[in-house]
C-alpha cells in the first residue's frame, strides 16, 4: 500500500512557501536589532562574563534579557508554527570580541532551546569555515570546506548562524521548504516521491555512537503525526555506499533523490540570501532544507570566511518518529539531536 493514500495531496500552511515569494515578503524574515535590542544583549552578555564561566555553560537565568526575551519567543514560534526562519541584522560585531560575539549568540540561543553537541568533540560552538578539508574525503564534514554543501538538513531541530566574516566572492545562503518540494514532487513525480519515503542509509562520516552502525537508515522523508518531516544529505547518503551491509541504493531511488535535488535546485523553489557580519540566521530543520554555495576567501588569508554555528532543541516542539533515535539518540522534546559518542564532553571552543 502507498504511504501517499496517508498523507494530504497538497500540504499547506506558512511553512509552505517558495523563495520568489520570500524574496518579496523580506519584512516576514529580515529583522533589524533596533538599539534597545542591541543593549539589552550587550548588557546581558556582559552579566555573563562576568561570571567567568565557559560559554557552554549559559542559561536563560545567567543570560538574562528584559523586552527582548519577548522577541526571542515570538520567534521561536515563527521557527516551530510558522515560516520556519528568521534572520536578526545589526548586531555591531565590528566592537566585539569574538568572545563577546559568541556569548550573545549562545545566549540567544539558550532562550530558544538546549544547545547541542555537533561533533564528536562535544562542540556546542561551532564554527564554519575552510580547514582545507577535502571534500571527497568520506570522513570530511562538507562545511569544513569551501565547496558548494547541497540542500541539506542538520542533526537537530534549529539551526542558528552567526555571521563573523563573509567570503570575498560566494558562500550565499539558501533555504527551501521541505513541504513546497513535497507538493512539487506529488503533482509531477508522485511516483519518485513515494520512493523518498524508503529507509535509506546515510553516512555518518565517521562519527559513530556506541554499538550504532556507520551510517543510519532514517527515510528522507517521513510523516509522523500529521506533519511532513525532512532529514536529508545527499553527499552522506552517496558516501553510505562504501559500506557493504548498506541497503543499495536502486534506480528509482537515484531516480527520486535526483529529482529531489532539481527541484529543490529551482531558483523558483529556494531563497537565496547574503549573510552579513553580524547577521545571526535560525532555521527550523524540521520544514527546511538549507544550503550554501561554493566561495572564494578574502585576501589577505587573516580575514577568510568564518560564522558560528549552533543547533538547539527548544520546548514545544513536534514529535519525530522512533526511526530518528539513530541520529538524535533520544526524541524527547527539548532533549534531543547532536551528536554523541563515547567520551563526548559537551563545551564551546573560541578557536
């Protein structure tokens, strides 16, 4: 029986959305920090400093915020209810230190949701840049590197970015929904769709919990409790090949993942944005996929592209279904995503 006769022909709501729309709704996402914004997370940040504790360690309570806490819970219902991103600009990080920059961050990020570890040193601070990684290297984490990443999602429910440094040339942010893909695919492919609904394997790049396999095998796509959730990185899922007690990928499924990246590659479908120094981006994993293009770095090299990452896992989020333990280790609400291994000690470095 097809999984499609379960799940509405069309899905709707403001998660479904194309980036031409976006692109004329820039009031609904682009957010300027006014100055009252701006000192109440520099005052903030400073109480926390002050404390001379690890930035890892920040809470609500250690951070915290007067008028703009209400800001930060609007837009944790925008991230989770609604169109499922937003971008707050202005923040002056020019004057900053970069311990300055990150505690704001972090800050912010601790009114959302628990931060969670992104590698298997236990990073709650990541930071996004070319190490000169290789990029066909199975072992390399795309975002190490200066190449085009592909749509993708993270191993958490929001994605946040702060921007230190943009790129001389590139490296522009883009987001898609997953569910306006969905309705694409089900009016023109319903065929391939239903095959993105499959348990495929995806790499896990050499970052492997305890007793788990190389790689996980969470469907693309999933409906769990009347809502359509994406987890989705064609890089790992070609590099799950390598291992032989991997499921083989058929035609029809290189048929569908390929469709899925066309479409979701319309210029139509995703929104194309420019970070700038001091942009702090928030995107609900969940409904979006995201994506950045190849770039080239400034000269001289002291000044290369550089943002931070956080992923968080906020209250009064969706279920996820049994199959995402894999990644996640746990679905509990509020307690869920990142990336666990053996030793894991969770902390943020500034380097």
């Amino acid at each position: 029986m097809s999984i499609l006769r379960h799940i509405p022909e069309t899905l709707s709501g403001p998660s479904v959305w194309t980036g031409r729309e976006m692109q004329a709704r820039q009031k609904d996402w682009l957010i300027q920090l006014s100055d009252m914004d701006i000192a109440d997370l520099e005052s903030a940040a400073r109480q926390y400093l002050s404390l001379g504790q690890d930035i890892g360690d920040i809470t609500k309570g250690t951070f915290p915020l007067t008028h703009f806490a209400g800001h930060v819970a609007k837009m944790r219902e925008k991230l989770i209810h609604g169109i499922g991103f937003e971008v707050l600009r202005g923040l002056p990080i020019a004057s900053y230190t970069q311990e300055m920059a990150a505690t704001i961050f972090c800050g912010i990020g601790a009114h959302l949701g628990s931060a969670r570890s992104q590698n298997a040193a236990g990073h709650i601070l990541g930071h996004v840049r070319d190490v000169g990684a290789d990029a066909k290297d199975p072992t390399t984490r795309i975002y190490q590197t200066h190449e085009r990443q592909t749509f993708h999602t993270d191993s958490a429910d929001i994605v946040a970015l702060l921007c230190l440094q943009d790129a001389q040339q590139g490296g522009d942010s883009l987001l898609v929904s997953a569910e306006a893909l969905y309705n694409r695919m089900r009016a023109e492919h319903p065929d391939l769709l239903e095959r993105l609904f499959d348990p495929i394997a995806t790499d896990r790049r050499g970052e492997v919990p305890e007793g788990m396999q190389p790689f996980m095998t969470i469907p693309p796509l999933n409906w769990h409790a009347g809502k359509l959730i994406v987890f989705y990185q064609r890089q790992y899922i070609d590099s799950a090949q390598r291992f032989p007690e991997a499921m083989r990928l058929s035609d029809a499924h290189v048929q569908a993942l390929d469709m899925f990246d066309a479409v979701a590659n319309d210029p139509d479908m995703h929104l194309t944005m420019r970070l700038e120094p001091g942009d702090m981006q928030f995107v609900y994993n969940h409904a979006q996929l995201h994506d950045r293009t190849g770039f080239i770095d400034r000269r001289p090299p002291e000044k290369p592209r550089h943002l931070l990452r956080l992923w968080l896992s906020p209250e009064g989020d969706r279920p996820l279904p049994e199959c995402f333990k894999q990644r996640y280790g746990s679905i509990e609400i509020g307690d869920r995503g990142g990336i666990l291994t053996k030793g894991t000690r969770l902390h943020a470095p500034l380097d």
